[in-house]
C-alpha cells in the first residue's frame, strides 16, 4: 500500500496553486507523449524544474510539454531527494504508481498522483464520490441480491472491496484496493473454468476501438471462431479495426450498441488537444469522460442487436461507456435464445453493479455470475461481470 500519496484535498489545492503559478513541480517518470501532461493545460515548463526517471536511457535527454514553455530535464534518481528539497511538489506521471510509489515511500518523499491532477480541475471528483457512496447506500437490498448470485468466493470479495473503495475519499485506500484485486487477461479470463472457448464462436464485440479485443478473442480461440461481429462509432477506430481484422472473417458496424435503431445525441469534452475520441454516453460517466477540452455535441448511429444481428452468438463482450445497461435490453432476444457467454464492463456508473447483473438474471436465471477487474487505476476503470449459463455446463 502507497504511505506517502497525498489527499484529493491536497491534489486540488496544488492545482489551484499550479494554475495560479504559486508552486514549482518536478516528475517522476514522464515522457513526451505522456496523457496526464497533454490532458492538462497545468504542466508546462515554467512550473516544472525537472522530470526524473530510473531508466539510464532516458537521462540527459529533455521534454517539451503541450502546455508550453522551454525544455525540461530528465535527470537520475541519485539527485531526485537534492531537487525534492528545492521544489513544492512533486508529481508521479507513470501510471506505474505501485512500483514507484514504494520507491518513493522507502526515501519518506510524498508525493501527487498525475493522473489526480489532469483530472481536478475539470471533475468535481469528491462530489462524485459522495453521490456514489449515497447511491450504495440507498440500493443495499439489490447488492445484497447480487451477491447471492455470485459464484463464486473471488467475485464476492472483488465485489465488496470494489464497492467500499469507491465510496471511500481516501486515494490510499483506493489505490490499495485497486491493487489488491487486479489481475490481467480482461475480456479472457483463465481463472473462470465455464469461461472458456467453444467450437465455432461467434463473438459480437460492442465498443470495439480498434479491433483489440477481436484480435485477442482470435487468440483466445487459437483462430477455430466462425465470425466477429463489431460495434465502433468513432470513424478512427473504426478504420482502424477493419485494416486490422481484415484478414479474418468480420462485419463491422461504425455504431453504437443501444435498446433500438436510432440517433443518440449526447456532450463529449476534447480531453487533449489531439483527441479523437468519442464515448457512447449520454453524460459524461464518473471518471470517465474528462472535461478538460471545448464542449461539444456529438450525434451517432446506434442499434439494437437483435434488430441487426441473426446469428448463433456465443460471446458478447460490451465496453460502451455507460450503455451496456441498454444494449443488452437491446439484445435480450439474443441473450434469452442463445444463452452467450458475457463479458460486461459495470465499471462506468456505480448503478451498473447491481443493475446490470439483476437485468440480466431476470433474462435467464441460469446464468452464474463472476467478477474481475482489470486495471490498477484509483478510478477503477474495466472492472467486467463475467456471465455462463449453467444449462451449457
């Protein structure tokens, strides 16, 4: 666990003091395409002195960020503690704060969290954290009925932990339990026996990006699948996806996954000055969508699978910022004739974690419920429900 990680207070009162350019900063392990620096107009090189790194390679060489200014230097630990001395703060910008924040703990230097900063000035996050705490509180009888459905003792304990970690406002704590429950192979996992491939898979992938999770599913099924079927409204992903996929057999779709064919307008927030991204939300999610950029407003084409797809699925994979819960009432015929495996973020609205798995047990009760998470972040990104139905067992 992290022992020197400042407080969301803290983190907001040195952006204020940054933004107002009260405080000198230096960093630990930032490149010149790092996301936290580009997504904040707050770092540039008027008010950071010098960037460290324990890869030799990278010493001497010097940075320039989005946020203007001259170069800065990247210099080796050995003169990080003479430097910390001289500076008001300094700022981890890799998101590898397990590793770095140990090292960081034995020399007793505390230390702020980049991806804390790009994200305060923009997101009122202890808010967030309230109404979520708020809204745990208010649905106890459905958490408590989601957990009779879980099968089995990891997801009870990921379930739990994930739950009290996001109504907590302590970083340290949220940081602890983050780490305490990640493990890797998203979308796949090897821990679940029912979770496993199948002759002939067809796999419907919603929030497809750029044809990843396919190529991993290709992987997973040592390449023995029948079809993939993909959901991608942002026309770079989309591209993207079709060159990489382009040698298997695929229909892509540049949609949304939603509870029927229409157009679905919603705010999206430019989080750098390169992004391109869009998200399938009607609201920008808590943690998720950052307001940093120019407001704008997005409209896409979106669909209902089973008004779009006919066809034995045995997999349906959803990532899709906020809809999941729509897209499978979209697809409720498909999930209630075919039975597919499923593998469902419930990470973007805090609703989703009990929401999501009660709609679909209402659908078809013979499903047995696992939970994993994914990433080590402190805003608990990719945490998946995972979904077998017992009758294929």
């Amino acid at each position: 666990m992290v022992k020197n990680l400042h407080s969301y207070k803290e983190h907001d009162r040195l952006c204020q003091a940054i933004g107002s350019a009260k405080a000198k900063v230096i960093t630990y392990g930032m490149v010149a395409s790092n996301h936290f620096a580009f997504a904040s107009d707050l770092l540039n090189s008027d008010n950071v002195s010098a960037n460290f790194d324990s890869d030799p390679a990278k010493w001497n060489a010097t940075l320039s960020l989005a946020g203007g200014g001259g170069a800065i230097p990247t210099l080796p630990l050995d003169r990080l503690e003479e430097e910390y001395k001289k500076a008001d703060a300094l700022v981890v910008m890799t998101g590898r704060l397990d590793e770095v924040g140990l090292y960081l703990d034995s020399k007793n230097l505390r230390y702020y969290f980049g991806e804390i900063i790009r994200d305060l000035p923009s997101n009122n996050i202890l808010a967030n954290i309230i109404a979520e705490r708020d809204k745990i509180a208010d649905h106890q009888e459905e958490i408590a009925r989601v957990k009779t459905l879980l099968s089995d003792r990891k997801s009870l304990e990921i379930y739990e932990t994930l739950l009290k970690a996001r109504a907590s406002e302590s970083l340290r704590e949220r940081f602890s339990a983050a780490r305490s429950v990640y493990e890797s192979d998203q979308y796949f996992p090897k821990d679940i026996k029912a979770f496993y491939p199948s002759e002939n898979e067809i796999l419907i992938d919603g929030g497809a990006y750029n044809g990843d999770t396919a190529q991993a599913f290709i992987k997973w099924t040592n390449g023995n699948f029948k079809h993939i079927y993909c959901f991608e409204p942002t026309a770079a992903s989309f591209n993207e996806l079709r060159e990489n996929l382009k040698a298997y057999p695929y229909t892509a779709y540049q949609k949304g996954l939603s509870d029927d064919n229409k157009a679905l307008s919603f705010f999206v927030y430019d989080s750098s000055p390169t992004s391109t991204s869009t998200s399938q939300s009607s609201v920008p999610f808590v943690f998720g969508l950052e307001k940093v950029g120019a407001k704008r407003t997005v409209t896409i084409d979106v669909c209902a699978i089973d008004k779009t797809i006919d066809d034995q699925a045995t997999f349906i994979k959803m990532d899709i910022e906020g809809s999941e819960l729509d897209a499978l009432k979209g697809g409720a015929k498909t999930i209630q004739k075919y039975n597919p495996k499923l593998a469902i973020c419930i990470y973007h609205k805090i609703e989703d974690f009990w929401e999501i798995p009660l709609y679909i047990h209402s659908l078809v009760p013979e499903y047995q419920f696992y939970i994993r998470h994914h990433t080590l972040t402190t805003k608990f990104y990719e945490t998946v429900l995972y979904a077998v139905c017992g009758k294929s067992d």
